[in-house]
C-alpha cells in the first residue's frame, strides 16, 4: 500500500482587475494524505475547515478528481481510496479551497499512479495535462495556476480551450492581508451575478489596469500606482449585492489609501499591504473578519511519498 502526501496552497483569484486570469498563491495550506487500498469504495477524514460537512465518499471532491485521474491515465480505477484531510483553507470564502481540492486529487491520483499502478499504466498525466484537467474541472484557470505553480500567475486559455500560464514573482515589499468573513458565496452563485456583455469602455479599463497591476505587483510596488491598478470594472460591483459587507470594506480601505479587492469570488477581501499601509488595514476592519496576514507561497503544490522525507 503505498501513500502520498500533498499540500496545496490557497489562492486568491482576479487581484481586482484580472478577472479569470491573475492569481496569487498564499501561505495557507491543505494537506491530503492520500493510500490505495483494498477497502472497496473512498472513505475519507476531515480536520478543520469542512468537517462534518463535505461528502467523506465517493463524492468528495478531492475523490472526484482522483477518479478523473485515473480515468484519463486509462488505469483500472482502484477499488479502494482513503484520505485524510487537514484543512486550513476556508470553503466557499474566495481563497480557492475547490481548486485545492482538485489539484490535490489529480496529483495524487498521478503520484499513486506512477508508484502503484506503473504496471498497468502507458502515458502518464504531464505538468501541463493536470493544469488542463484542473481547469476543467474548475471551470477557469486563475485560481489553478498559482495553486499548482505558486507566485503571481497570468493564465489564458488558447483557441482549443487549452490553459496556458506565465508565472512571475511579486516585489517581497507587497505582503497580502486576507479579510475572512464568516458567511459564505459559492463561485456558482458570484459568477450567476456576472452580465453576459460589458461595455467596451469597462473592458478597456480594465485591460489598462490589468496590464498596470502587473508592473505595480513586480516592479513598481508604489501605494498610489497600486491602488490605480486594484480598479475593477467587470465583476466586483455586479456582485456586490451578494456581499455588501465586503463591498464596504473595499471602499473603506480604499478610501483610507489601501489597495484592495475583493478576493476570488469573496466574500473574502485582500488588501495588498506595504510598509506605508500595514498601520492603515486594521482600524477599518470590525470584529466580523478574521484578519490573516499571510506571505506569497513562491512554490505551489508539493507531493512527497511519506517515506521519503
Ligand atoms: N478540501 C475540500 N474538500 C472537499 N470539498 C471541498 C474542499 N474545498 C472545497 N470544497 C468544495 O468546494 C466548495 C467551495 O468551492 P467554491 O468554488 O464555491 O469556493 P472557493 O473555491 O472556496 O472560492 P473561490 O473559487 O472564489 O476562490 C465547498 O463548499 C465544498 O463543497
Ligand atoms: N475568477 C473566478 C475566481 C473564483 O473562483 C471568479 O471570480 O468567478
């Protein structure tokens, strides 16, 4: 019986203008032990963030991805899967627990594969094969780039749907400070909330700002080009209504001088601090967030066979 270790970062999608195509990964992490055994059927643990509340079959989500993976190795799916999860990234708050869970699940299924399954198996997944798989499950690349490379990614999608990513490495100076509330919103119902067309005059804008943010986050990490380049016209403010709480805190911070976005499909909120802001985030933030300063992960998903460390 072999078994595999996994940790996977959370990542905060869009940065504000970047939507469906920045992230950034975050020193928060999940763990997933993952064995094949002869048990029939998934049976899985869960510590911390969703205990007691996600599927602990077959319909976990990290399971699901696994059964994916073998799939699309063409492997005997295995009779039996047991995982256990130690869960630090909140669910449906914007911090990309679900891509997590994806990229977790297709890496480990690859890793028990290329150990356990070699036999049997005839072309494994490729780096590049389990970023498309992940974004297929996913549904969009930005919160999977920096999940599995780690840094600042610029991810796109080419005209055969294929994801495609450039990572970069954000300025040290820039720390991101997550804003967690305690409610909840499902990707699924922020991204109901988007209109079907925009105006090209919001398109432009945000393309210029996307293009800014970039340089500000890299080489330019100045208050003032960074709080220009944290301008979102295309989905922040479609889906404020569905988080007022985190839309007052944006404009708060804001309005003090601090770089902030909504993160991922919130109701999380980032703020990008620098040595000219850190003293500005906290008195503008009430006891309903929890305030959680975090580092950028430079590295991404980590697998290891428990044997070897
Ligand atoms: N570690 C996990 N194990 C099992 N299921 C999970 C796990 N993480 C997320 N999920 C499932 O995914 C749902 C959250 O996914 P959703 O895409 O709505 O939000 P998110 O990924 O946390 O945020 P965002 O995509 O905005 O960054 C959870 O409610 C749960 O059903
Ligand atoms: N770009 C995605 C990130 C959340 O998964 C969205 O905002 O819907």
């Amino acid at each position: 019986m072999t078994t595999v270790d996994i940790r996977v970062p959370a990542t905060s999608a869009n940065l504000g203008p970047g939507f469906d195509a920045l992230g950034l990964a975050l020193s928060l992490h999940d763990e997933v032990r993952a064995t094949l055994t002869g048990e029939r059927g998934a049976h899985v643990t869960v510590e911390g963030e969703g205990a007691g509340e996600v599927d602990t079959g077959e319909g976990h989500l990290v399971v699901k991805a696994m059964r994916m993976a073998f799939d699309r190795m063409k492997v005997p799916q295995p009779e039996g899967i047991r995982l256990h999860c130690l869960n630090r990234i909140p669910h449906a708050r914007g911090l990309g627990s679900s891509s997590a869970a994806v990229c977790a699940g297709i890496l480990a299924a690859r890793a028990l594969a290329e150990s356990e399954l070699s036999g049997e198996l005839s072309e494994s997944l490729s780096d590049d094969d389990v970023y498309a798989l992940a974004t297929e499950m996913e549904g969009h690349p930005d919160n999977v780039a920096p999940c599995l490379a780690g840094g600042l990614t610029v991810s796109w999608s080419d005209h055969d749907g294929l994801p495609h990513m450039v990572k970069l490495a954000p300025d040290q100076r820039i720390r991101p400070v997550a804003l967690v509330p305690s409610t909840r919103l499902s990707t699924e119902a922020a991204r109901g909330l988007l209109p079907k067309d925009v105006p090209h005059k919001d398109a432009s804008f945000n393309a210029g700002r996307a293009a800014l943010l970039i340089a500000a986050l890299t080489q330019r990490p100045e208050r003032g080009l960074l709080l220009a380049a944290t301008e979102d016209r295309l989905h922040q403010h479609y889906r404020a209504p569905a988080m007022r709480a985190s839309a007052d805190l944006v404009e708060r911070l804001r309005a003090v001088g601090v770089p902030a976005v909504v993160s991922g499909a919130g109701p999380t909120v980032l703020a990008f601090s620098t040595s000219d802001t850190q003293d500005l985030i906290a008195p503008e933030v009430g006891n309903d967030w929890h305030i959680q300063l975090m580092d950028v992960d430079p590295v991404g998903a980590n697998v290891q066979f428990p044997e070897t460390r």
